[in-house]
C-alpha cells in the first residue's frame, strides 16, 4: 500500500512538472515570437524612415536654396526665437567671450536633418508605429509622419567663425535661422538694440552707485544733525 502511495504520488508530481515545463517552453516560444516581431518591425520602420528622409530631403533641398556660401559673412541672430533642439543665440555664445549679434564667417555649408531622424526613432520607441503592421505599406507611414510640421525639422545649417578671432569657438555646426544678413533690417534694429541694452545696462549700475553713495551722504547729515542738537 505505501509503494502505491508513493507510485501516485510521484506520478502527480512528474505530471505537474511536464505541464510547468510545456507552459514555460510555450511562454518562451511566444516571447521570443514576439521579440522576432518586434525586430522585423523595427527593421521595416527603419526602411520607410530611411525612404521617407530620401524623399523629404531632396524635396527641401529642390524648394529651399541655402542662405549662405562658404566665405559669406553673417550675423548671429541675438534676438531670434530659441527652440527645443538647439536652443538660443544666448546659449549657443553662452561659452564664448561674445555677446550679443556678432559677426561671423561662413566655413562649411550643410544640411541638417537630425532632429527629424531622431523624431522618427524616438516615436518608434514610444509606440506611435505600433499599429503599422508587417504587411503595410509605405503609404501608411508617410501618412502618419505627414501630419507633423517635419519641415521645420530640418534646416540648411553652418559651421562658423567669429571675424577676427581664429579660435574654433563652435565644431558643430548651426541652423540657419541663427544667422541674419549682415546687410539686413533684422541685423540693423538688432545691434542698435544691443547697444541700447548695454548702455541701458552701464546706466543702472551708475544709479546703484550714486543712490548708495546719496545714502552715505544722508547718514552723514543725519548724524552731524544728532550730534549739533
């Protein structure tokens, strides 16, 4: 009786092991199904990003002819709007001895799409293509990229001198919306501003000092008073 015990016993424990054991193997199989399709996915996004930049490329650069040349000159646009990929004129001088709208020198012309490249990878990530399927087409994707402004996801950009300095101040390069025309009403209003805040500026330091030193000069009075009473 007690072999039999045992005999049921084990038969009930090895059957419990093979069902865990089919359940882990077909949790395994779905996963590394699912990790297969993820792949092929990310392989096909990748293949319409790569078609999509090709097309968006060409068609901006057929449409939109760089500002500058090599060895034009340019102003750097102080007070241009910043934005979330570059920032400000501020902060890209931030690390320079030069504020304010400076003149540059054009080095190299290039065309920047990185931020809409990234765009597209990071809305991968996100999920946003999830519903793009294996068997969709290219049409699908570019509709979906089309509803956002990818235009201004891309810009003729500029490697940079500052005129008289041979330093290398910036190795990247930068937008063309940082730069104005040095011949430009943008560039003339620009540094008259400039001007005007600088000695805006010197103004109000001068009055922080003459208040203090008028300051001393009532205390003095006040206490000459006390004292002549």
């Amino acid at each position: 009786m007690k072999n039999l015990f045992y005999t049921i016993a084990k038969s009930i424990v090895e059957k419990h092991e093979n069902t865990r054991q089919k359940r882990e193997e077909k949790e395994k199989e779905i996963g590394l199904k699912r990790i297969e399709t993820e792949h092929k996915h990310d392989a096909l996004i990748h293949e319409f990003k790569k078609r999509l930049l090709d097309e968006v490329i060409d068609e901006f650069k057929k449409n939109h002819s760089p500002k500058f040349e090599v060895g034009d000159k340019a102003v750097t646009n102080w007070y241009g709007n910043g934005d979330s990929w570059e920032g400000s004129v501020s902060s890209l001088q931030s690390h320079t001895p030069y504020r304010g709208p400076i003149d540059v020198e054009i080095k190299n012309v290039v065309f920047d799409y990185s931020e809409l490249s990234e765009y597209i990878d990071t809305a991968n990530e996100r999920g946003h293509f999830d519903e793009i399927e294996l068997s969709s087409e290219y049409s699908s994707f570019k509709i979906m990229l089309y509803k956002i402004d990818y235009r201004s996801k891309m810009s003729w950009a500029y490697t940079i001198k500052v005129v008289g300095d041979d330093n290398e101040h910036w190795r990247y390069s930068w937008r063309e919306n940082k730069l104005l025309k040095p011949k430009s009403e943008e560039v003339k209003w620009s540094k008259k501003a400039y001007k005007n805040e600088l000695e805006a500026q010197r103004l109000y330091i001068q009055k922080k000092f003459l208040d203090e030193k008028i300051r001393k000069q009532i205390e003095k009075a006040n206490h000459i008073k006390v004292i002549t009473a």
